[in-house]
C-alpha cells in the first residue's frame, strides 16, 4: 500500500516536505518550458503526480469545462484503470449538489465516498478570471487537515495560471503569424504599388527631357533672332521691345534648363565624375555671376571662408557650382534690402585625406513659415500657388539642390524666420590633393572702401591704412597697405608706381593696392595675393594665386608686381610703423590677440598666420614665454588652455 505524507506525519508539522513538493512543482513546469511548448498534457500529469505525492490518492482525475458543449468530463486521470470509479464519484457529487456548491464558491472540500468507503476531495482548477475545471480526487484517509486542501489548492493554482499562460502565449503565436501574413501582404501590395509609381515617374521624366529639348531649341532661335534684330537699325520702341524679349526668352530658357536638370537628376548627373578643382575658382565664377545682380538690387553681396580650407579638391565641381548658384540665386530673389552672404566652413573629419566643407547662404530676405519648411524640397512646391504670386519660378531648384548635395556624400538643411530671412547649409566631402596650400576665401562686394580694408584686414592680418588719393602721407607714415580709390584704369598703375618712386615702401614689409572702383574688387584682392605670393616667394608664372585673376587687370598686376619686388626690403630691416619705434607693438599685439580670442570662443579653426605674427611682434621675455605657452595650446586644439593664456597675456598688457 502506498504511503502519503498524511500517514508520516498526520499532524501536518513537516512544512520542509509540503514546501519541497511546491518548489519541484513549479521547477519541473519551468525545466520542461512548458509555456513555450504549448504542451498542455504535461501540465496536468505533472500536477496529478505532485497531488499524488502530496496526499497519496487511490485515484485523481482532472475534469475540464467544455465550453461549446457546456460538459464537464475526466480529461486527465491516474492511474489509467481507475476511470469508471472517478466518473461513478462525480455523478455522485453532482448528484449530491457538492459540484454546483464547490463551483459557485470556487472552494475545495471533501465529502464521503459514494462508493462507501473513504473520502473524497474536490477542488476547483481556476485563476482570477476564469475556472478551467475541477481536481478530484479519493483518498483512504478518513480526515484530511486543513493545511494539506491548502497545499493542494496552492499546486492547482499554478497549474491553473500555467494553462492560462499557454493560452495566452498561443494567442500571441497566433496574432503574430496573423500579422506576419498582413505585413507580407501589404508589402507585396506596396512593391506592386512602388513598381507602378517608378514606372509612371520614368515616363513622367522622359517625358519633361524630351519637352524641355523640344522647347529650349526654338527658344534659342527666337533668342538668336532677338539678338540680331538688336544690332539693327530700330527706334527707341522697337529696341525696347527688343530688351523685353531678351529678357523675357532668358527667363524662360531658365526655366526649361531646370526642368532639363530635374529630369536629367536620376542619370547624367549620377554619372558625373571626380576630378582636381580649386574651390576659389568656383566662387570666383559665382561671384562674377551673382554679384551684379545683387548690385542691382543694391543689396550687400560677399563670399568667405571662416579659416582656411584646402586649395585643391577633388570632388564634383559642376554640383558644388550649381548648387551655390541655385541656393544664392533663391537669396537673391526674395531679399530686396540688407545682405547675402556665402560662408564656407571647413567641418572636423578623422582623415587627412578628405575634408567635408559646409557651405552657408544666409539672407536678410522675406523668410518662410515651418509650415513652408516642411514640403520646401517637393517637387513643383510653392508657398504661393497663386497665379497672382509675386516672385516667379517652378520649384525645382531646391529638389535638384538636395539631389546634387546628396551626390556629394553631403545633407542640406534649412533655417528660416517671417520677416528675419533664412539660411540655407549643406555639407559635401571632398578629397584633397596632397601636398596643396590651404587658402582662404574672400570677395567682398560693397562699394564702400573702408569695408574692403576691414576684409583685406581679416584675410591677411596686416595693419591698414585707408584713404583717398591723397590721404595725408608723408616720409614719416608706413603702411603695410595703401588702399587707393581709382575709377580710371588707364593710370592706375603708373599712380601706384609714383607712390613707391616717392620712397613710401623703403622700408618694411609694404605693399600697395589700388582699389579699382567695385567693379575693380576683384582686381584689388588679386593684387593683394600678388603681395602675398611675394612674400612666399611664388613667381608670377607659376604662382596658384594668378589662375583666377580678371584679364584686364594683367597689365597692372605685372607693374605692381614689378614693383614692389624691385623694393621689397631684407628681412632684417627694422619696420617702422605710423612713426612708431620697432619694438613691442602693444595695439597690434592686442589686435592679433583678440582675433585669436574670437576663434577659441567660437571653436572654429584658426588662422595659421596670427600666432606667427603675434610672435613676431611679441619681444618682451616673459609675455613671449606665455606666446609659446598660447602657440603650444593652440596646436594641441586645447581652446580652454588656449582662452586662459590669452587672459593673462591681455593682463600683463594692461599691467
């Protein structure tokens, strides 16, 4: 006969025993993961088997709700040849009204055996929220103790919470393969549907190449006819319409050229290949191009660089220039007073091979609303779709910027303000030659001449002086530039010439620049390279700072040229500058000092030439200790260091 735990220990004291059983329940349900099996039968024979266990049973039976056919039968019994007493037991409890009684109070009990002899015990198999079945089970003992129906009820708790867990986990099994079938069918839906767009934009975009070639040949020719009939013989109307046309057919061909390179995006542009340019070349067209517009509007125009950046790339010229020339050409167009301004900044990158450069065009202009933002790069988006709109264009330009800027492993971004105007950046990579000179951009487009020299200033980080033809010089004054203001070309150079035969360079590091009218800005800071060249020691042959000058200013380059190498002094000579004895130059020192400040507060890169020069002019001891200190912070990029070094070196200044 087999023997419980009731009969070992009837007082129900051996709780270790009780607590054993529990725990290598609950353990053999987690080692079979179970739940992950979905193996119910398991669930209730290893139940039976810690019942068993428990309370010894002559036989158990587990019976479950059949919620279709509203029954209840023995789904899970043990041992197998007990079955007819189990069912014989149930009717008998059903009969008895102890079933109903146990399931409307969800309690355990036990009652007399129907069979005469022995008890038996019946317990509901529920969670929280719902009631699976009922556990019975007929036992020899004539009396069961409370805390052993209490264990029992703890075991059919867990297996009850244990058949929930499958049920739910099969449920999600289940909504999952459901959803994995939904996703798989709206992708299918969705490649279709991508397949139908793709070929319905391919045609949509030969369809824009072929129109566009088929109107922009004869809008050449009306252009050409335009331009001929403007060479004849007409009167004042006639020429004036002639103008319109002109001006009319030059809008429109733009017009049909950026529909061309929208449609063209996807193919020549894709295979556009990489080759050397100088970046200052580039500006220099779009600042040719660009600049007499603004001037026209009489609005501030100017192109710089914020420190140096390489001066031989390797990359795709035609995309950079085409997207500055858009975005600049958009700035132009909705600033009617104020400034424009193209900034070129070079980006921190781990290889010395490349450098990413971010270009900036920032406007004074109108400015857009977020709600503009938004949808500012859709093809054919205008902010306003009126037919009455004010400003012109397609909206094509942005679309095409963002596809050219991503071609060149860049992103473009936008800021913008009602009212403050907008800034529009993107980043390109560029590979650099190696071995190339790093430069620094600037073409200043004002007609004022005390701007310029505050430009040439910030290029170069000499001491300017400005003034009219005559501006006050005599034998005592020196200056590292003599800014000139000259309308007429003619005598430009032999002006400049006449300054150096009057002894005004013979001493010092002196250069001369006339400054050409506006148109002659260009001519002003070629001649400033010229100067620059010098003291590297280039020849104007060879020289990287002749490729882009202006041809009718060849001439007077090579006469300053000329000049000013015939004076240029030793480099030991003392300089004097503005009277002042050659020595510690405290202004200067200050100067320099401030500039370098503004960097390492900004944290951009800094012009190599300014802790040279500070240096150079720095001659008492311990302030040129400090210089070091400052020189050593600076090429470690160690800016706070840097900050507190400047701090005491204007202190010791003030001292």
């Amino acid at each position: 006969m087999k023997k419980s735990h009731l009969d070992e220990n009837p007082s129900g004291l051996n709780f270790q025993e009780y607590l054993d059983v529990i725990v290598n329940f609950g353990s053999s349900l987690k080692s079979e993961d179970i739940v992950r099996e979905g193996d119910i039968p398991k669930v209730y024979e290893a139940t039976l088997s810690a019942l068993d266990r428990l309370i010894g049973f002559k036989a158990g039976a587990v019976a479950l709700f059949d919620d279709v056919l509203l029954n209840c039968d023995l789904s899970f019994y043990s041992p197998k040849d007990q079955k007819e007493r189990l069912a014989m037991e149930m009717e008998h409890l059903i009969e008895k009204g102890v079933f109903a009684w146990v399931l409307q109070n969800n309690r355990w009990t036990c009652v007399p055996s129907g069979a005469g002899t022995g008890k038996v015990m019946i317990s509901t198999l529920s969670t929280r929220t719902k009631t699976l079945g009922v556990f019975i089970a007929v036992v020899e003992a004539e009396d069961i103790a409370d805390i052993h129906l209490k264990i029992v009820s703890i075991i059919l708790s867990i297996c009850a919470n244990t058949i929930e867990n499958i049920s739910l986990y099969e449920e999600i099994k289940s909504h999952n393969r459901n959803l994995e079938k939904t996703v798989e069918q709206r992708t299918i839906e969705l490649e279709k549907a991508l397949t139908k767009a793709n070929v319905a934009n391919t045609a949509k975009t030969e369809f824009l190449a072929n129109i566009s070639h088929e109107l922009l040949t004869p809008m050449n020719g009306i252009a050409g006819l335009a331009q001929l009939l403007g060479k004849s013989e007409l009167n004042g109307f006639q020429k004036d319409s002639i103008k319109k046309i002109n001006a009319l057919t030059s809008h429109l061909k733009n017009m049909i050229r950026d529909i061309l390179e929208f449609s063209q995006k996807g193919g020549a542009y894709r295979d556009a290949r990489k080759k050397v340019f100088n970046p200052a070349g580039v500006m220099d067209e779009l600042f040719q191009a660009l600049f007499p517009r603004a001037r026209k509007k009489g609005i501030g125009f100017t192109i710089e660089s914020e420190g140096t950046i390489p001066g031989k790339l390797i990359g795709i010229p035609e995309h950079l220039r085409k997207t500055v020339f858009h975005l600049t050409d958009n700035a132009l167009k909705f600033t009617d007073e104020g400034q424009v301004t193209i900034s070129v900044v070079r980006l921190p990158h781990p290889s010395s091979g490349k450098v990413r450069l971010e270009f900036r065009v920032q406007d004074t202009g109108i400015g857009m609303s977020e709600e503009h933002l938004e949808a500012l790069f859709t093809p054919f988006h205008q902010a306003d779709g009126s037919a009455a709109r004010k400003y012109e264009g397609i909206g094509l330009s942005l679309p095409l910027c963002r596809k050219l800027v991503e071609q060149m492993g860049g992103q473009i971004q936008v800021a913008s303000e009602p009212g403050k105007g907008s800034r529009f950046s993107f980043t390109a990579l560029f590979g650099v030659v190696a071995g190339s000179e790093d430069i620094r951009l600037i073409f200043p487009g004002g007609d004022d001449l005390g701007d310029t020299a505050s430009l040439l200033d910030r290029l170069y980080g000499f001491d300017l002086s400005v003034g009219l033809e005559n501006a006050g010089m005599d034998e005592r004054q020196y200056f590292d530039f003599i800014l000139r203001f000259c309308h007429e070309y003619g005598d430009a150079a032999e002006k400049v010439v006449d300054i150096i035969n009057k002894g005004h360079l013979t001493r010092g590091k002196k250069y001369i620049v006339n400054f050409i009218g506006v148109c002659g800005t260009l001519g002003a800071l070629n001649l400033c390279r010229i100067a620059k060249g010098i003291e590297k020691g280039f020849r104007h042959t060879d020289s990287e700072n002749f490729k882009g000058l202006i041809q009718e200013f060849e001439r007077e380059c090579q006469i300053v040229f000329n000049a000013i190498k015939a004076v240029k002094p030793a480099d030991d000579v003392a300089v004097e500058k503005r009277g002042k004895t050659a020595g510690q130059d405290v202004a200067r020192i200050k100067n320099i000092l401030t500039r370098i400040e503004a960097a390492v507060a900004e944290n951009t890169i800094i012009d190599e030439t300014l802790v040279p020069a500070l240096i150079e002019h720095t001659k008492a001891p311990m302030l040129r200790q400090k210089v070091k200190e400052l020189e050593s912070a600076v090429s470690r990029f160690d800016y706070p260091a840097a900050a507190t070094v400047i701090r005491d070196i204007f202190n010791d200044l003030e001292e």
